[in-house]
C-alpha cells in the first residue's frame, strides 16, 4: 500500500506518441529482473541479488535499471546489508531523477536511514517526501516518521505540528491516539513560549486547551498570578463547556478572593498583549522586581498587585480601569503608559481618590490635570540640563548645532536643549530637521554647514605635508587647491531613535569633520552601536538608567531583574521599578488611603533612587539626576557621576 502510493500513473493523453516497441535486448533484461524477483519470492535472496548484480553489469544502460536497482535495494536491506542496500536507492534517485520509481527509492532509503538511526539524513527526504505525496495513507505514514524524527531531535513545536497534520487524516480512533501524544507532548516537555504559540495557533480548538491548562498550572507554581488570570480568563473565554472550565473558574475565583484579602492592592494598568506589549512586559518586570525585593525584606508585607492589560486600546483601557477600581479598590495604580491615556484617567483618579503613577509618558505637568497623577518618566527638559551642564562645564563647549526629528518629541527637545544651553551662556548656531523616512541627510547637514560658514566656520587649504627634497617650481597650470570646511561649532544635538543617530553620525563625519556628538536617552540601545560603532565614537547622551552602571544599587536592581527574567532591565523598567518603591514606602510609612498616599509622595525628597536622590516636583513629575553615558571603543560606558 505505502509503495503504491508513491507510484506516479495515469492514462497516455489521447495525442500521445505511442511508445515504440520495445527491442530484444530489453525484453531480455526485463525477464531476467523478473526471474530474479521470483528467486527473491522463493527466499532465495542471493541467487537474486547476484543475477540483479549481473543485469546491471552487462546493461547498465537498460531503461529497467532502475527497477533492478530497486529491487536490489529492498532485497539487501531485508539482508541487513543497510549501506549497500541505500546505496541502491540512492543511485537510483541521483542517476534517474525523473523515474516513476523515484518516489518508492526515495520511502525506501527513508526507511533504511531511521533503521540505522540516521535522522538527520533522513529528514530532509521525509520533508521532500510530504510535499509531493498525494496518497493519504502514504502521507499519515511520511508524517509519522517525521514525528518521530522531530521527537528525537527535541523539536517539541515541529513535533506537534506533524501529528496535527497527521490528526487531520486520521481515523477518529487515530485521531484520539495522536492527541493523546500531543498532551502528554505540552505536558512533559514544551515550556511557556511554545505553549503561548500553540494557544496562538490554534484558538478555541484542540491543543490550546490543553497548552492554557499548562500555562495555568506553570504559573500557579511559578506564583505568576497576573500570567495566571490571563490564561484562565483565555481558557474560559475559548472554552467555556471544556470539562475542566468549572476548575480553572475555582482557580480564578481563588486567586481573585486572596488578592481581596489583601490589606492594600496596588494596580497595574499596561499594554502587554498588542504592539505596545514589549513596553507593557517591561514595566511590569520592573514592578514586580520592586514587589520582590520588598517582599523579601518584609514577608509580612500584605500588599497585593492586580494587574490588568489594555491591550493598547482605548476601549479596553476604559473597561479595564473600571473593574480594577470597582472590583479591587486599589490604593495606587502603575500606569498607563502614553500621555493620551494618562490624560483619560485623570477624572478616574480624582474620583475615586487613586494615585495612578506613569513611568513613561512624556506629559510632565501632570497635576495639572489631577491632584492623584505622578510621572516618574525621563523629563526632557532634566535630560538635557544634565547633559548641557556637562558639556559648556567640563567640556567648555559653547556653541552648538541641532538637527532633530521633525515630530513633537523632535521638537520639545530642541527647545529644552536649545533653552538650556543659552541659560548657560552657550550659543546655538542652527536648527534643522528631518522626516520619518528620511534616510539621506546630506540636504539639512549642508544647510547647518551654510549657516555656520556665515558666523564661525571656515574653508581651510589643508596642511602642506612636510618637504623632504628641494621644492617642485610651481607649475603655471594645475588643478584647482582644495579646501576643506573647518566647523565653528562644537557639537552637533542629535534628540532622535539609535538607529537614526547612527546614520546621521556616518554622515556629520563627510559634512563636518570631527564634531562631538550628543543626544537623549533614545540612543541607549544596543541599535546605536549594531550599524556604525566608529562614527558614533565619543557620543554623549543622558537617559534615566544605564544597566553597566558600577553603582552598588544598580548592580543589585540589575541582578534581581535578570535573575528573574533573564534579560537585563530597561529604562522603562527601571522608571516602573522606582514608581513602585515610592507607593510601597508610602504604605509602609503608614499611608492607608490614596489621599494619605498622594501627600506621601507629594513630600518626597531625595528618597533613594537608582541613579542618586529622588524628590518629586510640585508639578508631579519625578526629578532626578540623569546618567550620562559615551560611546568608547565600540561600547557604552558612565561618563562621569553627576550625583
């Protein structure tokens, strides 16, 4: 059954040739191949493979060699002459790559190859195999190898994915067999990325009930239990008559009655499923590293987190608060993340008397909006003072040029920046920008060029290199001297993303020579280094966190954060980190209402931060020192202690 289905046939078309008759000679190959098959029937295998090896000698370019070929395949591998017997198969599939008896050489070497454990070998004839097979019963059997083969590889996700595909023709009793083993799969030995990817492949259908029943027991143990309500929540959604939904509801109910129980509840009001997610996932790391690190140093502490997801949208944001705050009752609540949304909760938050905190939104004056909102994100006119401070201080540097995004971030920065530097006695000398897609920035650098060419620049003959022989006599004619452009300037402000920065420094150093190059916390990233390390070489920026500072208390943040997570923090998660501490110390020091806790934070001044003392502005916004970082020999390191 499996060999004839991988036959190629079907009927000559109507306005084929007919195929000429076939010559002595061949007729006389084909009843030796047929007399050596009857030796094989009769179990003597020797004589046959001898007389195979005969036929193939003396007619090596008969068109039934590869019927012998085959033949010879099978019978030496049913010898357990495994080499020999694939050696066959394989001359038949390198030397006759059109035969109709490709795709039988082809199962048979398969088969001889999982025999002698070759699985590497054999995976890509199996895969070659399951594309061109049209029989079903041919393709559950190809699939079922590759299962194994992917089984024994520790492919877990390909593993799975083969018996789902087997499971789609399979009998039903097949059917139950391969679920069995796909279970028993997510169960033992998948984790939680591959988990989520199966509840993401497959929703509302089998096996992502079975990889959310995995997920929720992962994290029940784990003691997850944001991960946890997600999963419950998505099971009971997808699978609402599922035999196990009545158990993942008393999972629910349970976690939900113990975060009740709790004296205080903090929320956490984020995106971490949509495209802000990676932001989202970010922030609540960093307010669990806080949550950790209290609680470790205070097991009593009864302080619950509920953390719920606005999946990035407006709506869910509005339904998402509304239980938080009906069904919690929190004191505080982390988040959300983006101005806009910050500037939705206001009325929520003076309301129900709820200190909402955002770690990133860029709106500063926030109390401006309510009395209960905090930021403790990077305040860009604090970024910029730190960093100006240095460079017209330590630096000397006096005058400056801009080139900047042309959007509101581009723009807020190139006031604070250029305010800053003019408090401080420097000079801007121009202002340019540039569009989202631009990736050519020859035309704003030559217009900065022009502009400081009027004031400070200058265009210099280069310096005659030193004569070692008596001078040539000038010629009457020659080409025209050259002169190069001297920059006035001593910096160039780049407010703009890592990747960005990184193109426009490769091309500052054809315009402008060797100028210093600052920027703003967008520029601590890895990306700033991944395209052009030597043109960002030197740079200065400022940001709230850097992760290689030496500093004890951000070493300790550090370790924690990639203890548990296994990556190194964020700014952003820093920042959430921070905001946490300040409600935490709030309650510890006896706030036990959310008006009690605004004034607490209202009155914070230099609280321990992760980049020196902390004191929180009466417009709401978190001020702090800035850390300031430079790019030296390919990498970031702390310029100096600002503290």
């Amino acid at each position: 059954m499996l060999v004839a289905g991988l036959f190629l046939t079907g009927r000559t078309p109507l306005d084929a040739q007919p195929k000429p008759a076939p010559s002595k000679a061949e007729e006389e190959v084909k009843v030796q191949i047929d007399t050596a098959r009857a030796l094989v029937e009769e179990g003597k295998t020797d004589a046959a493979v001898e007389a195979l090896q005969k036929i193939i000698a003396a007619s090596p370019q008969s068109e039934h060699i590869p019927e012998a070929y085959l033949l010879l395949g099978k019978v030496l591998i049913d010898q357990k002459n495994y080499e020999e017997g694939g050696a066959f198969y394989r001359r038949l599939l390198e030397e006759y790559p059109s035969s109709e008896l490709r795709p039988q050489a082809r199962l048979g070497l398969i088969g001889t190859l999982l025999l002698t454990g070759q699985l590497n070998a054999a995976l890509p004839l199996l895969l070659e195999a399951k594309g061109q097979t049209t029989d079903p019963a041919v393709k559950r059997i190809v699939l079922r190898q590759l299962e194994e083969v992917y089984l024994a590889n520790q492919d877990y996700v390909r593993m799975v994915e083969t018996a789902l595909e087997t499971r789609a023709l399979a009998s039903e009793q097949e059917r139950r067999q391969i679920e069995q083993r796909v279970a028993e799969t997510l169960k033992t030995r998948v984790g939680e990325k591959d988990l989520r990817h199966f509840v993401d492949k497959n929703p509302r259908t089998f096996p992502s009930d079975i990889a959310l029943l995995r997920l929720i027991e992962l994290y029940g143990s784990a003691g997850e239990d944001y991960k946890l309500a997600r999963a419950a929540r998505d099971f009971l959604t997808q699978f609402p008559l599922h035999e196990q939904a009545a158990s993942v509801e008393a999972i629910l109910s349970a976690q939900r009655k113990k975060l009740k129980s709790m004296a205080y509840r903090i929320g956490a009001l984020l995106p971490l499923s949509g495209e802000l997610s990676p932001y989202g996932t970010d922030v609540l790391n960093g307010i669990q590293t806080a949550f950790d690190q209290t609680t470790a140093a205070i097991p009593q502490l009864a302080v619950g987190l509920v953390v719920k997801d606005t999946e990035g949208d407006a709506k869910v944001l509005d339904s998402e608060l509304q239980d938080l705050l009906r069904e919690y009752q929190p004191i505080a609540v982390i988040g959300p993340l983006l101005s806009r949304e910050v500037k939705a909760v206001a009325v929520a938050a003076d309301a129900n008397e709820v200190v909402f905190i955002t770690p990133t939104a860029t709106l500063a004056d926030v109390q401006r909006i309510s009395q209960y909102l905090f930021n403790t994100a990077v305040n860009s006119r604090a970024l910029v003072r730190d960093l100006a401070a240095y460079v017209t201080g330590p630096l000397g540097w006096k005058r400056f040029c801009i080139l900047a995004p042309r959007d509101q971030y581009g723009a807020e920065m190139t006031q604070a920046f250029g305010e800053e530097i003019r408090r401080l006695g420097g000079e801007i000398i121009a202002v340019d920008t540039y569009g989202p897609d631009d990736n050519d920035f020859g035309p704003p650098l030559k217009r900065i060029k022009e502009a400081d060419l009027k004031r400070y620049g200058k265009m210099e003959s280069p310096p005659t290199p030193p004569q070692k022989s008596p001078p040539t006599p000038p010629q009457k004619k020659g080409p025209k001297e050259t002169k190069i452009y001297v920059p006035g300037f001593d910096a160039i402000f780049l407010p703009g993303e890592a990747q960005k920065v990184s193109l426009i420094a490769g091309q500052i150093r054809f315009y402008a020579a060797k100028v210093g190059l600052l920027g703003t916390n967008g520029m601590n990233t890895p990306d700033l280094l991944r395209f052009d390390a030597r043109a960002v070489e030197e740079a200065i920026f400022a940001d709230s966190f850097f992760v290689d500072s030496p500093d004890p208390t951000v070493r300790n943040f550090v370790e924690q954060y990639q203890k548990r997570f296994q990556q190194p923090p964020t700014a952003f998660a820093a920042q959430a980190y921070e905001a946490t501490m300040l409600v935490l110390d709030g309650i510890l020091k006896g706030a036990t209402t959310g008006r009690a806790l605004r004034e607490s934070i209202m009155n914070v001044k230099n609280a321990p931060g992760l980049t020196g003392p902390l004191t929180m502005n009466p417009a709401g916004y978190l001020e702090r020192h800035y850390a300031l970082i430079q790019v030296k020999n390919g990498g970031l390191v702390p310029l100096m202690d600002m503290r």
